[in-house]
C-alpha cells in the first residue's frame, strides 16, 4: 500500500527538484561563457580593460575553446597595452576561428608592429584566400613587402588596394610613401599625398610624409606648414611635434622648439612619453637648471599629473636633489600608488642614497607587478649589478633588448656586467650592436677595444680606443684603456701622457693609481703623495681618490693618516667596502682589532645580505681568538651564500682544528676549493681534512702543489712535513717542519713543528 505524502512534504520536494534542475541549467558552461562574455563587453565598452579582461577569462574557464572570448581578450590587452598578451589570444583565436577576418587583421597589424612581417604576410594572404577583393588586407601585405625591402610587390598591393577602394586616404598616403623612396620621388609622390590629403585633411601620416619631402628638397617653409597640419589634426601625434621641434633646431630656432615640446609635455600631459620630450631636450643641451624651472612650473600648473610630477623628480635626481625628489614622489604616490613608474623612481632614489639592498627589493616587486614594463626591468637590472647579483641583471637587461635592441641603458649594462665577469664574447657581441645603433658614440668602440685587448689583439684595439676618443675627446677611460695598450707596448712616455691627461679630465682614480706606482717604481714617494693629495683636493668628494690616498699612507706606514682617509671614503659612500677593507688594514696594523670588529658589525648591519662582510666579521674573530664567534658568524655567511669559498674555508679548518664533524668539514672545504681552485690556501684547508681522515696521498698532492704556488706559507710547510712524516717519508717530513720553524718563529705552528721534529728524532 502507498503512503500519502502530505502536502507540505511534497511541495518542499518540488521545490528540491525545481532547485537542482535550476542550479543545472545555471551552470551549463555554454550558459556561463555567454554571460561572462556579454559582462565583459559590457565593461569593455565603459573602458574597464582590467574588469573587461577578468570577465573574459572566466568565460575562457567555463569553455577555453570560445573563440569569440579569445578574441574579445585579445582586443581589451591591446588597450592596456600588453602586446605579448594580445599577440597569443589571437593566434589562438585565428587557430579556432580560421574565417575570422577582424582577428586576422589585428593580428597581421600587431607582428607588423612587432617587425615579425612573415607574420603578417601570411595572415594577409590567409584573408585574401577568403576574400581577394579585401582592400585592407592587400594594404597590409603591402605593407610588410615594404618592411622586407620589396618596395615592387608593396607597390603592386598597395595598387590593387586602391583599384578596390580608390577613395582610401590612407592608401594613397602608403603609396605615396612608397613613390617617395623611389628613383624619381618628386611630382608623383607629392600627387598620391595630396590627394590623400584631400580625402582626408586629418591623416597626420600624409601631412607627416609630404613634410619630410619637402624638408628633403630645402623647403623649410612648406615643412613647417606641413608639419604643424599634422599636429593639428592629430594632436596626439607625438612624432609631428618632434619632428616640428627638430625643424626648429636644425634652423637654430630653440625657442620655438622649447615652446613646441613644452606645449606637448602640458597638453599631452597624461602621456609619460610626451611629458618626457622636453626633458629630454634640455639634458641633451646640459641645461638641467632650466628643466628645472619649466618641470616645477607646470607641476604647479597641473597637480594631478603624475607624469609631471614623475618627470620633475627625475630631473631633481640628475641634480642630486635627493631631499626634494623624494618629496615630489611621495607626492606622486599619494595620486597614484601603483604606478609601476613610481616604483622605478623611488629604486634610483634608493640607489643615490647607496641603498642597493632596498632598491633590488623594491625593483624585484614591481617587476612581478609589471612584468611587460621596459622601464621596471633596466632599473632592476641595474639594482641587481649594483648588489652583485649578476645573473638576474643580466636577464633582466637581456629582457629590455629583445624589446628594444638599441636602448642604450641596457647595452651600457650588459657591457658593464660582460666586463666584471671577463665574458669576451658578450662584450664584443654589445660592442658591436651599440656601434651599428649609435656610429657616433665612443662607448662601442671602447667595449670593442676592450675585449680586443684582452685577446691581446692590440693593435686593434689601440686603432678603437682613439675612434672612442675621436667621438668624446673627454673620455678618461678610454684615455686610460689606450694607456694600458701602450704601456703593453713598451711606449711607455705616450701611456704616461695619456695617464696624466685621463687624471686630468676628472682625477680617473685608476689612471691615478697606475701613475702612483710608477712614481713609487722610480722612487718618488713624495712625488706620488703630492700627486694623490692634489686630486683628492681637486675632487673631495671623491671616495675612490681617498681610497688612493689611504693606501699610499698605509705604504707609507702613515697610519694614523690612512685610517683618517679611509673613513672620510667611507663617510662619502658608506656602500664602498674596499674603503672599509683599508680601514681594517690601518686598524689591525695599529693593533686594534676591536675598532676593526666593530666597523664590520656597522658594516653587516646596513648590509645584511653581504656574505663577504660576515666572512671577515669571522676572520678577524679568528684572529682574535674566539673561534666559536668566528664559526658563528662564518655559518651565517653561509646561510647567505652556500657556496661562498671564503667562509666554507675557515668553517672548515676550524672545525678540523676543534675535532669537529670530519664529513661536513670535508664538504665544506671542497665547496671552497670548487671555488677558489688556484688557491693555496683552499688547497691546504682540503689537505688538513683528507690528513685528519688518513687520505694521506691526496693531502700530500695538495700540498705539493700549494707549497709551489705559496713557498713562504708556514701552515702549508707544516702541514705538508706532518703528511710526509704519516707516510715515513722522514728526511722530507724534517725538511718542511723546519722550514714552517723558521717561517714562523714564537707561533702556534713553530711549537707543533718542533715537538714534530722531535718525535721523528
């Protein structure tokens, strides 16, 4: 018999069905992507690109084969200007949607920009396959034919564009352009640009044309009406009002050009590019002063701008306004946080105030925030060289190239980093592309000498160190890199010149120094004293020259005078460590090991990621007898840097000196010995740890070598007589032991020795 259901019963299990069947339907994928599509059109069309793109990519996860969503994302990260992005939508989209024509045109346009024209070409003649009456894509092909140099089959497209559509103004600009470069570019050229024109008076790109025509035939005047048509029907336009500026300066008419980039800089004001005109005009002219003013009086003019705001502090920092830059960001940032442009400026402030650490981290996070951001990326790069990390700055300048190839900024800093690491063939490879980008710069021709140099192909290189001088007579590197060749050369009073000369141009602490050892060569202490005193004083506030001037006192055993120097080096660059290095010498030399302890724990504590300092905080511990202090600060060092030799070295022999884990010393002393492997001393710390393990063969090999290299070395000469006496090699064990005697007399090693000696009898 069936149970009655009551009717409340029932209706709560209708309404259970009606639920589920509701839920169903509202997650059926194709229902989703289509609501998530329309949502982000609708944003799209309210100019919301990020909401836009967020909706887009939901419907792609409700169905990741949607076309329609593949391309509406493509468009919306062509708004927001994320090239790479929208370049990968649309293939996907022309993979999933073959007929689709607007794709195919954008995605043709897009590697056209991206100079991929083999790309475009073939996206073209896919559209032409379908429609061969498709105006738009016979220009295109002309287009990238053009860009591949086939100026005839570009003329051809271009053509059969206007037998289609004969009333387009841009084809007739396109083939006017074309006529242009041609045999005879006279009455023809001018002809198709005029009629395009007359078609359309606000095509900037005719008007632009026709005026570097005329400018080409001597015809200032009608260049300048040209030009300013093009500004006034595209005022956006950045390149007519360049190009009208430059008008103006090649007729020595600065004042004009000044108003011309000013007004760009007010009215264009949104556009960092824009605003970056006339800046970059008064810094190619050395008029900081005036770009000064001008920034400061239209930041006032305009408060809101942020790209405004940005430039003026640029220029502060140029100036070496520090205070006042970081007031004009902070400013900025209360209107616009996020700007990843803020991000770069705040990097080269921290970067003045020799804050490396702080600038890479704040560089790392706005490149995971701005991954596409050229600008973002030379700053890290040039964050990571500064705080060693050679890899990441190579990448990350490597990044800005495949970008932009010719951005001198990353060039200069990938010759920089090529150059420390000794890598040859990256600084040739540099220095050929900043030639063939910048002919008129010296900086190529001096990495090229450089790497010439260092395959000893002299005479090359000495021939590219005065092209470098030719283009800036001023260069005090190349002055000194010629000196050096000629100084190989045995042409030692021309390297002499040049020495004096590079000192002379702005105290080249290097020419400097190499001209102090020939004085103390000849000699002429005094002289070499005076030398370095007078550029100190020509140049105070100069912490490589009062590095020099501290190490030629310390030669001197002026040590009062050296440690004075050092620390005034240190006071005017506190991130220099080679002045804190001297420091310690003149300290230690004193006998005040503590005043040298102490200057490193400053030291760690503004740089807490530098290896090197902990590792010298160990060693000077060592020194001073507390080896538990000294392992301490040796093991944090390692904690920074694993593989960092020095402190595997010492961790490791004093671990074997203290009857310590044998297996971890070996470890660490092979770490050391991988990365010091010409040392002695690395070589006689992985010895002691194979002696302490009886691998007395290969301590014997070791010491072998190493006492080669480091004859005068007490502790190898010791060591290599206990291994001898382990394998009843006696008359050897004895003639080592005594060397380490009279090498080291009243030590610890002199003691060990003798009792060593004695035993053998």
């Amino acid at each position: 018999m069936m149970t009655k259901l009551k009717p409340d019963r029932v209706g709560i299990m209708i309404l259970a069905i009606f639920c589920v069947s509701a839920t169903g339907c509202f997650r059926d994928p194709k229902v989703q992507r289509v609501k998530y599509l329309e949502s982000g059109r609708r944003y799209e069309r309210e100019g919301k690109y990020q909401e836009a793109a967020i909706q887009f990519a939901n419907a792609l996860k409700a169905d990741k084969n949607f076309g329609d969503a593949h391309y509406e994302l493509a468009k919306t990260y062509i708004q927001m200007n994320m090239a790479q992005a929208a370049f990968n939508e649309l293939q996907r989209t022309v993979d999933l949607a073959p007929d689709n024509i607007a794709a195919r045109m954008d995605l043709g346009d897009l590697a056209l920009a991206g100079k991929q024209y083999g790309i475009t070409e073939d996206q073209a003649s896919a559209i032409l396959s379908i429609q061969p009456n498709n105006a738009d894509a016979h220009a295109m092909l002309a287009k990238a034919k053009a860009e591949n140099g086939d100026t005839a089959a570009a003329m051809d497209e271009i053509k059969k564009a206007l037998s289609i559509d004969p009333n387009r103004a841009r084809f007739h600009t396109l083939l006017g352009m074309l006529q242009s470069g041609g045999a005879n570019p006279g009455g023809t050229a001018q002809a198709e640009l005029k009629k395009a024109i007359e078609l359309d008076p606000k095509d900037a790109t005719a008007h632009l044309a026709l005026a570097f025509m005329l400018q080409g035939q001597n015809n200032p005047s009608g260049a300048e009406r040209e030009f300013a048509a093009a500004v006034s029907s595209s005022p956006g336009n950045l390149q007519a009002r360049v190009s009208l500026a430059a008008l103006y300066i090649q007729q020595g008419e600065h004042a004009k050009a000044e108003a011309i980039l000013q007004k760009a800089s007010e009215e264009l004001r949104d556009s960092p590019q824009a605003v970056g005109l006339l800046k970059d005009y008064y810094i190619r002219n050395s008029q900081l002063d005036q770009a000064e003013s001008a920034y400061a009086a239209m930041s006032q003019r305009h408060p809101d701008s942020v790209s405004l705001k940005l430039a003026y502090a640029n220029i502060l920092v140029a100036q070496n306004k520090i205070t006042q830059a970081q007031t004009i960001a902070d400013e900025a940032g209360r209107l616009r946080e996020s700007d990843p442009r803020l991000a770069v400026l705040k990097g080269m402030i921290l970067l003045n105030q020799k804050r490396a650490d702080d600038a890479y981290k704040l560089l790392q996070d706005a490149a995971k925030n701005s991954p596409d951001n050229i600008e973002v990326s030379l700053w890290l790069g040039v964050a990571a060289r500064t705080k060693g990390d050679f890899p990441l700055a190579q990448q990350s300048f490597k990044k800005v190239l495949i970008a932009e190839p010719s951005n001198f900024s990353a060039l200069q800093g990938t010759a920089e980093l090529a150059s420390a690491k000794g890598d040859m063939d990256l600084l040739r490879q540099i220095a050929t592309s900043t030639v063939k980008a910048y002919p008129a710069s010296g900086d190529g021709f001096l990495w090229l000498g450089t790497a010439e140099a260092n395959d000893k192909q002299f005479e090359k290189a000495a021939d590219d160190f005065q092209r470098a001088l030719k283009a800036d007579p001023k260069n005090s590197t190349a002055m000194l890199e010629l000196a050096q060749v000629r100084l190989t050369q045995r042409h030692v009073p021309e390297a002499r010149a040049l020495l004096e000369r590079a000192v002379e141009v702005n105290g080249n602490p290097q020419a400097l120094h190499l001209l102090v050892l020939s004085d103390l060569q000849s000699k002429q202490a005094d002289k070499a004293l005076n030398r370095v005193r007078e550029q100190a004083g020509r140049f105070p506030q100069s912490a490589a020259l009062n590095n020099e001037l501290a190490l030629l006192q310390l030669e001197r055993k002026d040590l009062a005078g050296a440690a004075t120097s050092a620390e005034r080096a240190m006071h005017l660059d506190p991130s220099d460590s080679a002045a804190v290095k001297i420091y310690t010498e003149t300290q230690l030399a004193l006998g005040n090991t503590p005043a040298a302890i102490s200057r490193w724990q400053q030291w760690s504590a503004s740089h807490p990621k530098d290896a090197q300092g902990l590792s010298i905080l160990g060693m000077l511990e060592e020194a001073s007898g507390d080896h538990s202090k000294a392992m301490d600060y040796y093991k944090n060092a390692l904690e920074i840097q694993p593989d960092q030799p020095m402190a595997s070295n010492n961790l490791a022999y004093l671990m074997v000196e203290n009857d310590m884990n044998l297996d971890v010393a070996l470890s660490l002393a092979q770490t050391a010995h991988r990365g010091l492997p010409n040392s002695p001393s690395t070589a006689d710390t992985l010895a002691w740890v194979y002696f302490h393990k009886g691998a007395y063969d290969m301590a014997r090999d070791l010491l072998e070598d190493a006492a080669a290299k480091d004859p005068k070395n007490a502790s190898i000469q010791y060591h290599l007589g206990m291994t001898y006496s382990r394998l009843n090699q006696k008359a050897d064990a004895r003639t080592h032991l005594q060397k380490a005697v009279s090498l080291a007399p009243n030590t610890q090693t002199m003691s060990a020795a003798t009792q060593e000696l004695q035993r053998l009898g």
